[in-house]
C-alpha cells in the first residue's frame, strides 16, 4: 500500500494517528512505517479491537466441564503397569532413532524476574552458578549419549532477544552441542493497543509490538521451516517445555512412549494442584475435548468440588510440559487455524501524538494480546495427560522473589538432587528441622534421574555444610 491507501485503510479503521508524524520523516522511515502498517490484518481489526481490547471477553467456557482422563506417575493397575512398561521402551526406541526433538519457548519477556537480558541467560544452579541455557544444553547433551542419537534442538526468541540469545550460545560454544544442530527460529508479534482500541507508536515510525505468547510457537516453527528440517531429519515428536524450568525431564521415554502409543497429537504432564485455587491452568475434559482452563475462569464451584474421599475433583495442574506430533503441526498450518487471544494489561511505553515525546507509563496504559498454546490441546484428535511430580520436575524461575523465585528454584534443585542421592542409599546430613544440611549439584552428564543414579555404585560421605558437585 503507498500512503494514500495506508491512510484511507488507517482512516477506515480509526488509526490515523499513526500517521501523524509522516511529514518528519525520511524516506527510510516512511517505507518502514508503511510496510509495518501493511502488515495489519485490517480485516480482523475492528472485531479484535472490540472484542479484545476495549473489552474482555468472557472465555467461552465448554458447556460440558468434567474430570479429564489422566495416566498416574506410578501405574495402579496391572494394565498400567504393562502399558508403561511397553511406552518406556517405545519411548527408549524413538529416542535411539533420533524421532524426538527437544524445543524451548524462549521469547518470553521475562518482565516479573526483571533480569536483564535472554532468560535463559539467567544463572540459577545452586554451586556451579549455570545457567538455565546451559542446564538444558547438558540435559540434551547427556540425552543423547544416554540413548544413543544425535538430539537436536529448536530455541524460539523473539525479535526482542533473537540477537542476544544467538550470541549467548556462540559466546558458550553451544555448551558442547553441534553447532548445526541447535536451530534458532523468531516468534510472530502483536501489535499493542490504547486501552481505548487505538493501536500504539514505539517511534515515530515504529508500531509497538510484543510476541504473540507461546501459542505463536504453533505457527512459527512452521513459518520458520523448523518443522519442514524435522521431517527431513525424521523427527516425529517435540518435546516442548519453557525457559524458566531447570527440573524439566526433557526427553521422557515414559511420556513419549505413553504418547505415541495412544496415538496422541498433542499430550501434557500434570501436576496435582496444592490448593483450589492455585495460579495454574486446569486440564478438564470440554465438551468431551482435553482443554485447560484458566484458574481464573474455572467456576468456583467446580475449583472447589471435592470427591468422597475429600480430593479435589479438578485437581490437574497444567505445567507447560507437552509432546506435540510434528504432523500435528503440519496438519493444523496446512488448513489454517486461530488460537483465542488472552489480553494482558501492561505498562507500554508509546509516543503521544500531541507532543511526539516518548511517555514512559507508570501505570498499566494498554494491551497486549497473546495466544497460549495450551489452548491448542482441543483441536488434537488424541491428547494423553501423565501425572508428573511437582519435586522431579516444576520449579520455574518467575519472580525476583517470593514463590517461584530463584531461591526456590535453587532450594528444590538442592532437595531432588538430594532425593535421588538418598534413595541410592547416600546420607544426607539434615538440620534438626529435617531440612538439607548441605549444598548438593548434580551435572546432567552424572545422573538424568533417580533411576541413573541407583543403577551406579556410588561411594559417596557428605559432611554438614558440604557443597557436593557431580559431574
Ligand atoms: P511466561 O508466561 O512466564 O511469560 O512465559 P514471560 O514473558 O517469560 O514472563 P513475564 O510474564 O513477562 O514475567 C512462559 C514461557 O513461554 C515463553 C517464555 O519465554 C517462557 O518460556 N514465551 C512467553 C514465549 O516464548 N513467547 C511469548 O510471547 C511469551
């Protein structure tokens, strides 16, 4: 569109104001400005806007709520039992043959933890100080000699820490993983919106944008070609988890097995949920359909319903774990698909048309919209869920302090190490209030799980106060 047409379409729409500084700019600038306008959906705008923005939508809730179908951590059931034992070994096989990739959502803005710079960039490890990047590159690392293949693994940035986030892993080698097999690949953005539906300016010539939430992932990593590399590299399933979680299993034979025997197209780990209301998303059946809802849209009646036995009937955790079918996402870009948008009230810094000055807001001024990929669960055919144990693998990295604050983060890195050093039958010196007396490490290339650590004979005495590395 020359600017003209931009300006008829912006008047149409009720956003000419981005316009207004059109006569101050150079020719640079004006292309700039007119190729991001060009990239509005002008279509979708006006329902978006009032939809969305100027209103939030109530979450269309299915018309049928119930308990969802769950696989157990630890099979009950003879049946269980055999079909674990059957997945483990399937998941152990595709593993061998390269079938699974690991992939991160990375391009998060990581606002609450407030550290500056890629969050995977943040150390967090209790002696040696690594860093979530580095933690997840050992793990992928340790994978792959453990069972023999050649893993690969997609980052998704953002264009916020794209630059950042490459240069980080060159400046580190990679962590000891081939170059050629760590493929980075950027998120879509939002626009950013006045709470009164105008769209806002970061420049003058620039719009504001923020990513479009993990849900964008679905869209990206076939827009970037990452999912055609997968095929060609046979890659069939991708283990997708989040920046911010070191305890993440990343390649679980168990959950990769338990998938592709029950033919699933997307499937996710619970955990159980500590009290009624606890800030995570709740996996229900909807209309007969995996679905999370949101705990802040769960009806308290049923956030509250308990069974005979006094348990929560809606007690399962959505922890941002899943394993997602490579031709699930072929499937769902091939005809086209809309996940629901989420609308975030934030503080965004803009240019206010009547002075040109670049106000820093400081106070929540605007919107942004995001899309979460949980919300993808409905549109699979299949969708398993695996109960996972908050202690083995959940202690994301959220906030400077508080709950989910890297002394947390650090404490629980501490106590599983400690679990699997004790059920190997080490002792752990313990203050009198039964909590750890020692600092504990455990390198990804020593031990991926209590089971690596039990099969090996390990001589091991720790003293109070000890820091103990293994590598
Ligand atoms: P969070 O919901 O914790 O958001 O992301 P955040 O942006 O990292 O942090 P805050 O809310 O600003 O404090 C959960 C995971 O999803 C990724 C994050 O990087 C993290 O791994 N994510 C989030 C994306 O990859 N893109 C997004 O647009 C949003």
């Amino acid at each position: 569109m020359n600017y003209e047409q931009t300006l008829e379409k912006s008047k149409k729409h009720n956003q000419q104001h981005l316009l207004t500084f059109w006569n101050e700019l150079d020719e640079s600038s004006r292309e700039k400005l007119l190729d991001q306008i060009g990239q509005i959906d002008f279509n979708s705008l006006d329902s978006k806007i009032q939809e969305y923005v100027k209103n939030s939508a109530p979450t269309k809730l299915p018309s049928k709520i119930e308990p969802a179908p769950v696989y157990p951590a630890i099979p009950q059931t003879p049946e269980h039992k055999e079909k674990f034992a059957k997945a483990k070994k399937l998941g152990e096989e595709l593993l061998s043959k390269g079938k699974v990739a690991a992939f991160v959502v990375a391009g998060g803005q990581g606002t609450r933890l407030g550290f500056d710079g890629p969050k995977g960039d943040f150390k967090v490890s209790p002696i040696k100080n690594k860093t979530l990047f580095q933690i997840f590159a050992e793990s992928i690392k340790a994978a792959g000699i453990k069972y023999g293949f050649q893993p690969h693994w997609y980052i998704m940035t953002s264009p916020l820490n794209d630059e950042p986030t490459r240069k980080i892993f060159k400046s580190n080698n990679f962590y000891g993983l081939k170059e050629q097999n760590v493929f980075f690949f950027q998120q879509g953005t939002e626009v950013n919106y006045s709470t009164d539906g105008k769209i806002l300016l970061a420049e003058k010539d620039t719009l504001a944008t923020s990513p479009d939430g993990h849900g964008g992932s679905l869209k990206a990593l076939y827009k970037s070609g990452a999912v055609a590399e997968m095929k060609k590299l046979g890659i069939e399933h991708i283990s997708y988890f989040q920046v911010d979680n070191p305890l993440i299993n990343i390649f679980d034979p168990l959950f990769i097995g338990l998938h592709a025997i029950d033919d699933a197209e997307m499937s996710s780990k619970y955990l159980t949920k500590c009290e009624p209301l606890e800030k995570v998303g709740n996996f229900c059946l909807g209309d007969g359909k995996v679905t999370v809802i949101e705990y802040s849209d769960l009806p308290d009646e049923l956030a509250y319903k308990k069974n005979p036995d006094g348990s929560l009937v809606f007690a399962l955790g959505s922890i941002a774990i899943h394993i997602i079918s490579r031709t699930f996402i072929e499937r769902l870009n091939a005809k086209g698909f809309a996940l629901p948008y989420h609308r975030a009230v934030k503080k965004i810094p803009y240019v206010d048309t009547t002075s040109g000055k670049i106000i820093k807001p400081e106070k929540p001024n605007g919107i942004k919209l995001e899309t979460f990929v949980f919300d993808a669960l409905p549109l699979a055919k299949e969708s398993i869920i695996l109960e996972t144990i908050r202690s083995d693998e959940f202690a994301p990295v959220k906030n400077a302090e508080g709950a989910d604050s890297p002394a947390v983060t650090k404490r629980m890195m501490v106590e599983r190490a400690a679990e699997w050093l004790e059920n190997a039958g080490i002792k752990i010196p313990k203050k009198p209030d039964g909590s750890i007396d020692c600092q504990i490490e455990i390198a990804p290339s020593f031990a991926l799980s209590a089971e690596d650590i039990a099969s090996k004979k390990i001589n091991l005495k720790i003293e109070s106060g000890q820091k103990v590395y293994l590598e």
